[in-house]
C-alpha cells in the first residue's frame, strides 16, 4: 500500500487525562494552526464526565509525530481489532512457507459461534486458511478467527507480539457465545497507542518484512466495517480499495458490550495519519451507544480534514 504525500508536521497535541474519573474534567490544550481536534477533545470530554473510559492516539505517517492523544498508554478491551497480530503471524508464515495458504481447514474443527459472523450462514464446511485470512480481516468472522488462532497457536500469536514489541498489547482468548469463570473476560487488550503504531507500521512496510505488511494491509483493506471512525470517509463498504478521490484507507474494528474500538490509516493528498480510538462505556440504551459512535464520527471528519 503506497506511503501518502508529505505534509507538514503538526504543531501541537491535544492531551487528556484519565478518562474513568468522571469527577474530574479532562483538561484540553489549543491546537495551533488550522488543523486541529477540537471537535474529538470535546467529543471524548463528554463521554468521560459521562463515565467512559475513553483513550485516543493520532500519529502523522510521514513525521511520526502525534497530533492527537488521551489516556493512550491505557489498556483498554479492543474485542475483534486484536485479532491484528493473528493475520500478521499467519501472513508471516504464509511467506516463510511453514504454513500452507490452500490447506483445507474444516468449520467443525472448533466450537460453533452462533451470535455472529457469515461463514455459520454458508453452506460449505471447508475453506483454504487463505480465505479464512481474507474472511476474518474482511468481516472479523469469529469462526474464521478461532480456526486461524487454532491452527498457529495462541503460543505463537503471543510470541509474535512479543517480537513486534508492543507490552500491553494482548490477544487472550478465542471467540466464544459465552464467557465462563474459567475464561479470559476478554477476547483481546491493547492500548492506543501501539495499536496506531502497528498501523503505521504495517503502511510503512516495517512489520516483519515488506511482503508480509503488504498481505496484512491488503487483507484489512476489505474490511465492511465502516461504521465508526470510517463512517466519515464517505467509501463504499464493499469496494473501498481503489478510491476515486485518491484517499488510501485501511482499518479494523472491536466491538463488543460496551466497548469499541477501531485502528487504521488513511491517507489523502495532503496527509497520512495513523490512529486507534477505544471507547469503554455502560451500554445502558442505545442512545448511549449511539453517543459513543458520534464521537467516532466526529474523529473520522477531523481526520478527513486533517488528510485533505
């Protein structure tokens, strides 16, 4: 995926302080120039007086400087955006031959997910792990990312992100209908800040080797969620590769009972920026959750400001 055209640096960030003190208000400071995230600060300083914990980081791609962050070294629930580390270890194997992409692997291998995914809607039990691969990044199919964490190993996963270096970033568990005693309370955590690090690695062909951040930069290039963050693109969730309008966009979300979370990059003619936001908050009504996916939107817009 091609590097976005330089742009100047910006000039300040935007800082909040720990989001699950609702008593306190978080402290903003003035972005100078035209550029800034005031909109987000405000968004994000609603949301945490209401109680959520929320955290941000926002990274020029050229620079590496951050231009937007809050609460980002915080882990934080990231749901179905942790399984980025999976499609990395398996694109990584793919390219070092140890895994075969056409192996056939069976649906009934692992336990049945019912509350989600498309591949229990198909007729057909088996795929090739290459199409699991595409399925998972594409729809985040539960069923497509146990089979692929199953087949490497939670092991490896976990080594793999040891190997890129990210410390508070972790998939712990597979999907599951239900979550026991004896379960992990949370598919996977991560903070902010690595994961637009991750990001802005992958873009950058920095992960693990050129080829391999290709793969994965091609596989999460086809994901339909574009309902957070993404919403304020305006790209077609089906068909966002190639944009008439020259924006480069790749991204993954985490949903899950109170929380989101999404991670991407997106490039325009005048920038490129990485950025992670996670959203922890009580799901007590859907005017709660669409208050929480407003604040998602109006960090897509300024993003779209920022790279146009």
């Amino acid at each position: 995926m091609g590097t976005p055209q330089p742009s100047e640096p910006a000039k300040t960030t935007a800082m909040l302080r720990r989001s699950h003190r609702k008593t306190r208000r978080l402290p903003r400071r003035a972005a100078i120039g035209r550029r800034s995230f005031a909109a987000t600060t405000r968004a994000l300083e609603g949301l945490a007086d209401a109680g959520a914990q929320v955290s941000v980081h926002v990274k020029d791609l050229d620079t590496g400087a951050p231009v937007l962050t809050g609460d980002d070294h915080v882990t934080l629930p990231i749901a179905g955006l942790g399984i980025v580390p999976l499609l990395i270890e398996v694109a990584a194997r793919f390219e070092d031959g140890s895994l075969d992409p056409l192996e056939i692997v069976e649906r009934s291998a692992v336990e049945p997910v019912t509350a989600s995914g498309v591949w229990r809607n198909l007729r057909t039990p088996i795929f090739p792990l290459a199409d699991l691969a595409t399925l998972a990044a594409a729809t985040g199919d539960p069923l497509a990312v146990n089979l692929l964490l199953e087949r490497v190993g939670h092991h490896s996963v976990r080594e793999r992100i040891d190997a890129l270096g990210l410390r508070r970033t972790a998939m712990l568990d597979r999907f599951r209908d239900e979550r026991g005693p004896d379960d992990a309370p949370h598919v996977a955590v991560g903070t902010t800040r690595e994961l637009a690090g991750l990001f802005s690695a992958l873009v950058n062909s920095k992960v693990v080797d050129p080829a391999v951040s290709a793969q994965v930069s091609e596989w999460l290039s086809l994901n339909h969620d574009l309902s957070l963050v993404a919403a304020s693109t305006g790209l077609d969730p089906f068909a966002h590769e190639h944009d008439a309008h020259g924006l480069l966009f790749i991204n993954k979300t985490g949903r899950d009972r109170g929380a989101r979370a999404e991670s991407g990059v997106l490039g325009g003619p005048r920038a490129g920026i990485s950025y992670a936001m996670i959203v922890g908050f009580d799901d007590l009504s859907i005017a709660h959750r669409l208050r929480v996916h407003e604040a998602f939107r109006i960090l897509g817009l300024e993003l779209m400001e920022y790279a146009h």
